[in-house]
C-alpha cells in the first residue's frame, strides 16, 4: 500500500531522515461567530463611518461610537450580555437630511419638601435633588443640566428660552430612532420609592419628528466576504431592512451558493401586539427576528442588542438547545398591564412572525420563543419550516461542518468514477468514498446532539458524479436536524381513595 507523499521526493539519494505534514485529518476548530452592531455614531466618535471595526472593549467602543450616540448604547446592552463573543460595529453617520427627534418636560410648582427627581430618560434614571421652595423654572434649570451633566444620555437638554419652567429635548443623533427615546417619571413607583418631590408636577412632550434615516447601501457593501452570525440592526424603516433583507437574500446574498458567509438579524419594534404583527409578517424572512414590547424605558436599539447578545452566547454553545427561559439583562420590563397575556402571544405574535417574552418574579426579561419572521411561502400559504431561529443555526453549523471536512480532505484530490481499480492511499476519491465519510460526520453530530436518525440519512444520502461536468460531484443531503423540547403537556388522570 503506498504511502501518499504529496512533497518528498522519490528519487533521493542524499540521507537520512526527512518528514512532511498532512493536516487534512486534524481540523478541529470552529468558526469564529461574531456579532455586528449596525448603528449611528456621533460626530465626536472616532470609529469611520460605514467601515466595519472591531469592538477591543466596551469602554473603547463607547466612547469611538460618542457617548450617548445609538451605537455605543448597543455596545453597552450588547456587552451585558454577552461579555466575551466576538463583537464588531457597523458605524453609521446621520443623513446630510436628518432631522432630530424632539421632546420637552413641563414643571410646575413650587415644591414643598425636598425630594429627589426619578426621571428616566431612554431606561437611564437622571436623579438630581430638588430643594425644597423650588420654582418651576428652577427646578427646569436643575433637571437641565443634570440631564446634561448625564453621561450617555442619547438626548441634551436646555431650558425654553420663552417658557421658563420647559426643558427642550433634543436628540444626539437624527432621524427616526430618536422618536424611540422614552422620557418618563417614577417608572418603578412606591414599591421602589419612587415619586415625585411633594408640590412639583410635570408634563412630558414625547420624543417626535425625527426623520431621515441613514442609507445602509455603502456601509453594508464595505462589509465584503467576512461573517458575522449575530447581526443587531438599530433602523426599522422600509428601505433599511429591504438592504438587510437583500444582505442576507439565499440567492445572491450572504445565504447564496457563492458566498456562504450566513448571519441573522435582530431587530425590536415598539407598539401594539397587533401593530408589530402586521410589521413582522410583512417582512416575511426567515433571517430577520423580531423583538415586540410595548411601554417599556429601554429603546428598541437596546432590546434588539440584548436579545441578541443572551441568544449569542447560547447559539454559539450549542445551536440546538432552545433560547427559552434565557435572562435578558440591563433591559426594562414593560409595566405588568402593558405585558401581552398568554394568548395574544401565542395566536397575534408567535402567529404573526414576532418572538416573545416574559417576565420574571423579580422583574427581569425572560425570552419565551425566539421565532423568525418567516410565516407564509412563495404561494402565500402558512409555512414553518423556518420558524425557529435554532433551525437556522443548525442548518450553519451542520453546513460548516461538512465543508470543513470537505476541504480539510478532498481539497486536493483525484476524482474516479464508483469501481475504478486504484491501490490504497492514492489520492484518488469516488462517490463512494466521499458517501461513506459525509455519513460518518454525520453519525459524529448525531452523536453530539445536532442531527438525528443516521440511518434514515444513509438511506436517502445521494452522492454522484455529475452526469456533464467529469470534475464535479453533486450531494443530495437529507439531514435530520435535532428538534427542541417545548411542550410538555400533561393529562393528570387522577385516583380517589
């Protein structure tokens, strides 16, 4: 049986000892997943606009996006999340036509007890003490600069020029994710003694008329052929997430035969039940997910991020075990009669392509179902073939794995037709050859728990030469992917004595 030297020669005269490497039976390794954080920058930030960077540190993405900018907002939720993953940025600047999203706070007064002011501003807590004898337009003058004096804040703060006792709000960053930004007071109330200083009232302006979104053309182009599995897109608007859509399209994006980079976005929405259904479902991709809520603090470009980030860390440990029942942290729940009951998530929202959650005992977010918004085919009829993000992330893991063997061993070899007469080791592969390796990997993942019924597999497992190209070898590969327990129903049939 000859051995397969590939580099030492036969005709050596020269003694004594000399070795060459095969490393074509020693990959193990696993592809980097990496997360892409999509949002806008500040002028003051240092990342360049729509060029994919490398996040070193949360402390150094923060302050590269500019503090209080949409971006490093995400970098901070997404890094509570997952703190050690992979994690790039896709810096975008402001339209040249942006137009930022404004609001306003109301007092009036004056207080009659010193207390200190629980406002929130995006989900962040300004908490400046109010003096008591204060007057409306003192205590504006107050909240104005605490509010400034507020790292982080995607909002700055003056007092109105006419109105005295009125804060102007206006966004950092323009267009229409600062009509997102919650302005609130004593969001977690008595029970966390919250409340208002005694004498002072106030009214909020809600955040509106942001308008003009970046254009994802260029920074998405600039992304070229490197793979990022968890991509957290800030814009919601039509013609952003047609450029993901197109991103990530099976036939000529990152899923396509020619590229096979993969990934999957995740984006939040705010509004009713009915209202994120309707937006979902017209989407209808299986590589976007959607995160609905309703009354929450936290802007969407948080949620999207923490959602992502707890999904990350679980995806990239095991692509098939279920995302339910993960903790989303540093994200504020909804108040309990904004939540969606049991039904409305199951028949509006799981229905309706928008993922869902819960809410634990002490108030934390808890993902419940994290579903694609894939709902209907090309014929317009129901189709869950795609519903469940794992499904996608097997579907990667499995494919990766055969082209990692597939390149680690066939990369350079001979090609024959079933029953030629080679010797051993002669770097010749057949149909069969290649058949009964793609089977062996196989019965591998089954073993670790990402497929399931080899023998099924092998039994309808094509491997041949391709009847016109003599070079090309066509697999037609029935995997079985592992499914996921998510009901576990019970008909207690019970006894008397």
């Amino acid at each position: 049986m000859p051995i397969p030297f590939k580099n030492i020669p036969s005709n050596l005269r020269v003694p004594l000892f000399y070795a060459e490497l095969d490393n074509s039976k020693a990959n193990t390794s696993a592809q980097t997943q990496r997360a892409l954080l999509i949002g806008q920058k500040l002028p003051s930030g240092t990342f360049t606009a729509n060029v994919p960077a490398i996040c070193s540190s949360q402390s150094d993405g923060r302050t590269a996006a500019g503090p209080g900018s949409i971006l490093a907002g995400m970098i901070d939720a997404y890094r509570d999340g997952d703190p050690s993953g992979e994690m790039w940025v896709l810096p975008l600047i402001d339209d040249v036509a942006a137009v930022q999203a404004t609001g306003a706070i109301t007092f009036t007064g004056p207080t009659t007890a010193i207390g200190t002011l629980p406002l929130y501003i995006a989900g962040r807590t300004v908490s400046p003490i109010i003096a008591s004898g204060q007057t409306a337009a003192q205590v504006a003058t107050t909240v104005a600069a605490a509010i400034n004096a507020t790292s982080g804040l995607p909002v700055t703060a003056v007092v109105d020029v006419t109105v005295a006792s009125k804060v102007n709000l206006t966004a950092r960053n323009g267009g229409e994710c600062g009509n997102d930004i919650d302005i609130r007071f004593a969001f977690k109330g008595p029970a966390s003694q919250e409340a208002m200083p005694a004498g002072l009232a106030a009214s909020v302006t809600p955040m509106a008329n942001g308008a003009s979104n970046p254009v994802l053309t260029t920074a998405l182009s600039n992304l070229l052929d490197t793979s990022f599995d968890f991509i957290v897109c800030s814009l919601t608007d039509t013609v952003s997430l047609a450029a993901i859509a197109a991103l990530l399209n099976d036939a000529t994006g990152r899923w396509s035969w020619s590229s096979q980079v993969y990934g999957h976005c995740f984006i939040a929405k705010r509004g009713t039940a009915g209202a994120n259904a309707a937006f979902a479902t017209t989407l209808n991709n299986q590589h976007i997910t959607c995160i609905p809520f309703n009354d929450s603090p936290t802007p969407t470009w948080k949620w999207a991020a923490a959602f992502a980030a707890v999904s990350a860390v679980s995806l990239r440990a095991d692509p098939g075990v279920p995302l339910q029942y993960l903790t989303v942290p540093n994200v504020l729940a909804p108040p309990l009669a904004s939540r969606w009951s049991l039904t409305t998530r199951n028949n509006t929202l799981l229905y309706g392509g928008c993922s869902t959650w819960t809410v634990d005992a002490s108030g934390n977010l808890v993902i419940e179902n994290m579903v694609t918004t894939y709902v209907t085919n090309a014929a317009g009829q129901p189709d869950n073939s795609y519903l469940e993000i794992e499904t996608l992330f097997l579907i990667v893991f499995v494919l990766r794995s055969l082209s990692a063997m597939v390149t680690a061993k066939y990369s350079r070899v001979k090609l024959a037709a079933d029953g030629t007469r080679v010797k051993p080791n002669s770097n010749v592969a057949m149909p069969s050859t290649i058949r009964a390796d793609i089977i062996a990997l196989y019965r591998d993942l089954e073993d670790q728990g990402y497929v399931q019924k080899s023998a099924e597999f092998a039994a309808g497992l094509v491997v041949e030469k391709d009847a016109t190209n003599p070079n090309r070898v066509n697999v037609l590969l029935p995997a079985v992917l592992i499914g996921q327990l998510r009901t576990f129903a019970v008909l207690l049939q019970f006894r008397n004595a």
